[in-house]
C-alpha cells in the first residue's frame, strides 16, 4: 500500500519520526507540494496524507487509486469531502490534539500585555538597571490579572481549557457560545454584545463558519472598552482585519496578540503587522513538540482504524 504525505514539514520538520506511519505501507514524504505537483505526486498513492494542500474535486476525481485521506490537522476545508465522499474515500481529521498548547498561547499573548517581559529584559541587558538610580523600574503598565473579566468567545475543548487557566489567575470567565453550554466552571454564557462592552480581554476560540466570517468589525470593535486587549486563536477570517488595524491604530482599543491571519503566509500589503501595538505569532499555538508527538499518533491510529475496517475521526 502506497501512503503518500504531501506537505510533512510542518508536522514534523525533523523533531518527530516517521517511522510508526512507515509500518503501514510504502511511505514517501514530502516536505511541501505545490498545486503543480499534487496530481504527479499522489498518483499512485491509496493513501494520501495533506495538511494545506488542496484536494478539490477536479484532483480527487484523477487519483482513481485513493481510499484514504488523513487531513493533518483539524481543520478539514482543504478537501472536498462531496467529491471524496461520491469517491468513495474516507477522509480523518485529527481532533483536539492542541487543546492545552492552543491555550497555554492565549495566556502568552496576555501576559507579553500585562507583563512585557520581553522589554524589560532587554532593557536590563542594556545595562539600565545597572544604571538605574532606584531599585526598581517599568517601562510598560504591569497589570494584574485578578479581578479581570475574561471574554471567551466559543466555549468549546479549547475555550474550556482558556477558562480554567483564567480561573487560575483569579479572573472572572463570562463566554459566548453558539448553542447554550453547560459547564461545571465558574463561567457565566452571555450574550456577545455583554461580552464585547463588559470584557477587558476577549480571546476568539470559536470554529470559522460562513455566519461568523469577519464579525470582529468596526460595528463590534467600538462595543469593546479602549482598555480591551483582544486575542485571536481560531481563524484569521473571522476578524475583519482592515477595521481591526485601524481600531489599533486609532487607538479604540488597547492592543492585539494573533495567531492568525486571513492568508497565511502574511501578506505584504496586511495592515495588521504594522498597526500599533498589534503582536503577531505565525500561526505557532498548535506547534509544540508535544501536540505534534499527539497528532502524529493520531494520524498513525487513524490509518491503523481504516485498515482494520473501522475507520474514526471520519469528516465530511
């Protein structure tokens, strides 16, 4: 059985091993493909793993070969699951394998806001402090958290994981959900208007749909307080990127830390990696060694699944 990845870089960019995948059939790797070479690469393959590569219809119906596709993340919207379906081919995602680092990485970006550790130790290696007539200086408002409303907009796996950290450092967690949740946390569903005007920081955890597409807007922006920090985990779409750079720069709200951009890799004509106190990580919240180590299993137990008849983490 031929298994074929077209874009392994990300998953593993010589850190993890491919080895476990290999037991399963002929395995070739492919650090990325692009459009060009997709159809020539996976031609032969039964197997077909992708993490950004598209497999549309028009490729899909020219792999008359393929039984399997492993999409290697968890986002699946880069295969057409109609036509892989009509194909009969299965087609896995790998669920809630980032959860904790995804939220370890909203705390990053508001801590880098409440703390700036960053400038500051850069400042002491300067030698100010050695300079520095008191004991003491900061160059950057230090905030603490206590007391804080924390605004979690979906409150699935990962906005769950967001609120028990918040409740750690003392925070009162209110959250807006698509559906009314449940839970056994100290957090209060609200509606999103209560969450936008009432929070001092509103971190997005919720899936992109085509109802949600760029709802952080000039209309939503100007509900927030001006001391807001807003942080976004999800999907780079879901926030209107223009409206949210100029409600930086105009300084309608407090600040920025994202994780995501509408196309990835950032544009140069992106407005946001230049507005005002707007901090930008390149779509880093689901790569620790750790939640990588998890997909890589998944992604093995996946096609050990199929094989034996009893396919899981089937999408679409």
């Amino acid at each position: 059985m031929k298994i074929v990845v077209l874009d392994g870089y990300a998953l593993n960019p010589g850190d993890l091993s491919w080895e476990k995948m290999k037991t399963l059939g002929e395995l070739t790797v492919y650090d990325r493909t692009t459009p060009e070479q997709t159809l020539e690469r996976a031609a032969d393959a039964e197997i077909v793993y992708t993490n950004k590569v598209i497999l549309n219809r028009e490729i899909i119906g020219r792999l008359p070969k393929l039984k399997f596709i492993g999409v290697l993340a968890t986002g699946y919207n880069v295969v057409d699951t109609a036509a892989a379906n009509d194909a009969g081919i299965t087609v896995c995602n790998i669920p809630a394998y980032s959860t904790q680092s995804v939220a370890q990485l909203v705390f990053a970006h508001i801590l880098h806001f409440t703390n700036n550790v960053a400038l500051h130790a850069k400042s002491v290696s300067n030698g100010e402090w050695a300079s520095s007539k008191d004991f003491a200086y900061w160059l950057s408002p230090q905030t603490e958290l206590a007391g804080k409303t924390m605004g979690i907009i979906g409150f699935g796996q990962i906005g769950q994981a967001v609120a028990r950290i918040a409740l750690a450092f003392g925070m009162k967690v209110i959250f807006n959900n698509r559906s009314k949740k449940t839970t056994d946390l100290d957090a209060h569903q609200v509606d999103l208007d209560t969450l936008l005007e009432t929070s001092d920081f509103i971190s997005i955890n919720c899936p992109l749909t085509s109802d949600n597409q760029g709802f952080i807007n000039k209309t939503s922006i100007a509900k927030m307080k001006p001391t807001a920090f807003l942080i976004n985990t999800g999907r780079g779409p879901l926030i209107n990127e223009q409206d949210l750079a100029d409600a930086l720069n105009t300084g309608k709200i407090a600040g920025a830390g994202l994780d995501v951009l509408s196309v990835e890799p950032a544009r140069p004509e992106n407005p946001l990696p230049k507005a005002k106190n707007c901090f930008i990580t390149p779509h880093i919240a689901w790569a620790t060694l750790e939640a990588r180590q998890r997909l890589m299993q998944i992604a093995v137990d996946n096609l050990k699944a199929f094989i034996d008849g009893q396919p899981i983490n089937v999408v679409g």
